[in-house]
C-alpha cells in the first residue's frame, strides 16, 4: 500500500543523507549462496566502506507523490550494495569500480514506433518535474531494500515522442560502448568509462531490457534521476535508470541511453544469458520459485530476519489488472 506523508515526522521517518552510501554483489553468489540468510550475512561481514565521499548535484523542485509505508534503507545501504555487472560481479565492489565513470554529456535517443522521434539531453530529462518515490526494491536473489527515488513517470517521455498505433513494446539500452552503433548526432562519453568486458561479467552488453508499452506508460514506471533528493551516484545506474517496482530489480535496467518502440517482444538481458529460468515479465510473486531457490521470503538489507514476498512487491492493487487472464505461474 502507498501514502502521502502528512506531517513533517512523517517525512523525518526517511534516514538522513549523511546515514546513506552503497548497494549490488550477487547473482554468482545466489549461485552458490542459494539463501537469503548467506545474502544478509555477506552484506555485513564484506562490505567495506565507501571508496570515497559521493557528491552529487541536488534535485530542487521534488514532489513528493507516492510513498512505500515504510522506512527507507539508509543512503549507505542503498550505494554500497549494488549489482551492476558491467563494473563488477561484485556488490561492495560496484561503488569502488564505477567511480570515474563519465556520465556528462549525456543523451537518451528514442525512436522506433513514434511520430516524433527525439533525442533527449540529460538537462533536458532534469527539466521534467521530479518526484520523490518511496518505492520497496526486490532482487530475484532475495534480498530486498526501500529506496527514495526521484525521477519522473516514463510515459513523459513517451507522451513527448507520440508511439504509433503498431508500437506494443518499449525496449531499453544501457551505455557500454560511445563509439558502438550510436546515431552521429547523439552525444555521449566515448569508450567504456570503466566498465568490464562481457567475458569477465558473464553475460553480453550493452544490457538490454523491455516492457509492454502498457507497463512502461503505467505511472509507478518511472525513469529515475536521483535519489535522497540528489542526483544518481554511478553505482546506482547514473544519470538515469529505469524503475519498475513490482517486477525483480534486474528489471529496472541502468544508464540508459536508447529507448525504441517496437511491435514485437524485445530480448531481455538475463533472458538471453538463461532462457529456463529469466522471462520477460519477471513480475515478483511469492508462489513462484526460481528453478534454484524460493522466492517465498526476502531479506529487506540492514535485518536479520526474514519477511514474506508481497505478490507484485505489495503493488497487486495498482498493478494486477495488466495480467487479467494470464498465468503468472508460467510468465516469471
């Protein structure tokens, strides 16, 4: 369920900056882990302090829209346990290996399936009204954090670019390689900027992901430009990510630099990597188990114990009629 915050403790209830720092290690390790409690335990035991002091810019002009009721993980938490594999297959090592990552200039090529296809400068996307968003984060390896994004909802940039009547999916791109089948006119860092190599990381880049366009112009999609009222660290997917928060976290694809419409279903990531057990929608549903672990409970980062999954991350009453009439057994 969602709230508006009403009173100034209310809005107290969120950890300030200064507690907040870190974030992503484990899809190898669920390999070998295979539990939530080895996932928790890591997160204590291994993970070092922040490389160094993060500064970001401040977002001015956040709405606060919509709000998971309860308290958010602290900065430090969300920064310094990160899964971004093209910096590292290693959690506590993302921050470290993504922290000279050039993110300035920036753009987002849309096109595909639209009347008017764009290009969008970073500037530009911050010049869209920002809202806060207190959404709940739900790893397929089970863990799980609450996270204060700001960003605004996808279908603005949509809206802008006018989908055809044949566009039915929405795909996603993440930066890789500046020089690699960009259109001329798009500006971007040249290079990798740090990042590892597919053979190191174990699946193939640029990462690619995709919603039915249903999805991506829902209003809790959001393209995320920052979070505690700052602009996104690296290691958390800068300058923009996608965030979709009911489906698993792998989902909601990182430094995004082209978005096309397409009439088809577009190849997703970690499908290609393992078809058997990666689908499209990779909604988050409690009954459904991973062929190599329950998804039954979570471990929420900064607890001990466990608590139960929420079909659709507790946004069932938001989302679920988008799959009337579906199996959601067989559409993991």
């Amino acid at each position: 369920m969602t709230f508006e915050p009403e009173t100034m403790q209310e809005k107290e209830k969120i950890t300030p900056e200064h507690v907040y720092l870190n974030r992503r290690n484990f899809i190898r390790a669920g390999l070998v882990a295979g539990s939530t409690f080895a996932t928790g335990l890591a997160y204590r035991v291994f993970n070092p302090p922040p490389p160094k002091e993060i500064a970001t810019a401040e977002i001015k002009d956040v709405k606060t829209t919509v709000w998971a009721a309860e308290k958010p993980n602290s900065f430090e938490e969300i920064t310094s346990y990160n899964n971004f594999y093209e910096f590292s297959t290693s959690k506590t090592e993302v921050a470290r290996a993504a922290a000279d990552f050039v993110t300035r200039p920036w753009t987002i090529e849309v096109g595909g399936l639209v009347d008017r296809p764009r290009v969008f400068a970073i500037d530009e996307l911050l010049s869209f009204q920002q809202e806060e968003r207190v959404y709940r984060f739900r790893c397929v390896e089970g863990w799980s954090m609450v996270i204060p994004w700001i960003g605004f909802p996808v279908r603005r940039i949509l809206d802008e670019v006018v989908p055809t009547s044949e566009a039915k999916y929405v795909a996603f791109e993440t930066f890789y390689d500046g020089k690699t089948g960009m259109n001329p006119d798009v500006k971007l860092p040249e290079g990798r900027n740090g990042m590892q190599s597919s053979l190191f990381a174990g699946i193939d880049f640029p990462y690619v992901e995709g919603l039915r366009l249903d999805e991506a112009m829902h209003d809790l999609t959001i393209i995320a430009t920052g979070l505690y009222g700052k602009q996104l660290p690296n290691q958390n997917g800068a300058p923009v990510r996608l965030v979709v928060p009911w489906k698993y976290g792998f989902k909601s694809i990182k430094s995004v630099v082209r978005i096309t419409l397409t009439d088809r279903e577009p190849p997703t990531t970690w499908n290609i990597a393992s078809p058997t057990e990666y689908g499209f929608y990779s909604n988050v549903n409690p009954n459904v188990a991973h062929p190599r672990w329950s998804q039954a409970t979570e471990r929420r980062i900064g607890e001990f114990g466990t608590r139960p999954t929420l079909l659709f991350n507790g946004y069932e009453d938001q989302v679920a009629h988008l799959y009337d009439g579906m199996d959601l057994r067989k559409k993991f």
